[in-house]
C-alpha cells in the first residue's frame, strides 16, 4: 500500500510538471535545450523511405515535449486528436500543439485524416494507451485484458508506413527529459507475415508495458485504462 501511495502522487507530480511545461509553450524557449533525443538513426532510415513514419507510445513521462522536440528537429510532425470533454480546452491543447510546429490531426481516431498526412510522408504520433471500447482488440495491457485501439496498424498495412516505439522520459523529478525511438518491432511491415492484429498489438502493448513497469511513477494511472474489459 506504500508503494502503490508513492507512485501514485508521484504519477500526479508528473503530470502537473507535464502540464505546466506544455501550457509555457507559448513563451518560446528551445525543446532540444532540455530533453535529448536518442535513436534518430531509426528514424531517419524510416523517414527517409517517404511512406510516413507512425510512432506509437503511452501517456507517459511528457509525450507532449516529444512531439514538440521532433517538430523542432524539422520532421513534420501530426498528433492525433486531443478530442476533450469541454471543446475549450480540446482548442486550447490544439493552439499549444500548433505553437510547437505539431499538427493535431481530425478528432479522436479519425483514419482518413490521419491516412492523409501519411501519405505526404510525415510523421504521425498516436497514443495507444487508450480505452476505445468495442472498436479495439482486447490484448493483454500490464497483464491484463483492454481495449487497445488498431488503426495504426491498419494504415501500416495499407501505405507501408513504418512503424516505430517511441518514448519520452523525464529525468527523476527534474525539467529534463529523453525522448528514445526504438527500432520498428516489425523487419518488413506491421502487423508481420500470419500475425493476427491481435498477437501484433500484443506486442506493442508489452513494448508500453515494458516501461511503464520501469517508471511507474511516470505514467497517467488515473485513466480509466481497464474499463471496457471490466464490462466484457
């Protein structure tokens, strides 16, 4: 119980740092003067095939900074939709973004939208951490069965985007961070040859799990993250 107390106001410490980091977004200052960015070399090679780049990550450290960091680095960078309950701050999140050279790309999970800018070869951010009830595969996420959105993978197979683990990390409790792109899952293409959409986003859960359990303090556990599995 001390522990689970422990991480928990640490993961609220987080977000709030995380919060105010992205709201001064607007006062200007440099990304790249404090997060470092490690593993450019996959995705230069991704990039540079011109099929658009999907980096796939949680709702971890400041997922925000990272997008802001390669958009500052001069990839053309697209978030998918920040879509809120109140529309204010869906336009707030969205002007924040748009400050940091990041594109918020439809609401929600709008494929077309996001298809678009995949095939101008850019790079698209999606957060899979994410309860979309009947319209996921239920896989296995931190041991147990969620909801785990596939469209990414849908549009990979479609385009040949190349598909790419992506993680932005703050260092302990300071106003630093790193942001690492990992090596695609995949050799050829995503999901691989007779993987089901279910065993392929299995694996890319265990890859967001996988650091979640390293810094537990640094992921958002107040999201309903199980909810759908719960009704099942």
């Amino acid at each position: 119980a001390g522990e689970a107390r422990r991480i928990v106001r640490e993961s609220y410490a987080n977000l709030g740092r995380s919060a105010a980091e992205f709201l001064s977004a607007n006062g200007g200052g440099k990304v790249s003067s404090v997060m470092t960015l490690h593993g450019e070399e996959h995705l230069r090679r991704a990039f540079e095939k011109n099929r658009g780049v999907i980096l796939f990550s949680g709702h971890i450290g400041n997922w925000e900074h990272g997008a802001a960091l390669l958009s500052e680095l001069g990839y053309p960078m697209n978030a998918i939709g920040a879509e809120q309950r109140d529309d204010r701050v869906t336009s707030l999140i969205e002007e924040l973004r748009a400050a940091r050279g990041v594109t918020t790309v439809g609401k929600g999970l709008d494929l077309r939208a996001a298809m678009r800018c995949l095939k101008r070869g850019e790079l698209l951010a999606i957060l899979i951490d994410q309860d979309v009830r009947d319209r996921g595969v239920f896989v296995p996420f931190l041991g147990m069965p969620a909801s785990t959105p596939f469209g990414m993978l849908k549009m990979a197979t479609r385009l040949g985007a190349v598909v790419l683990p992506s993680f932005s990390l703050r260092r302990g409790r300071s106003a630093e961070h790193d942001l690492y792109i990992l090596p695609s899952p995949w050799e050829e293409g995503a999901p691989g040859p007779g993987e089901s959409m279910e065993e392929a986003m299995t694996r890319c859960n265990d890859l967001v799990s996988g650091f979640i359990r390293e810094y537990p303090e640094q992921w958002m556990w107040l999201y309903p993250r199980w909810a759908s599995a719960r009704e099942v």
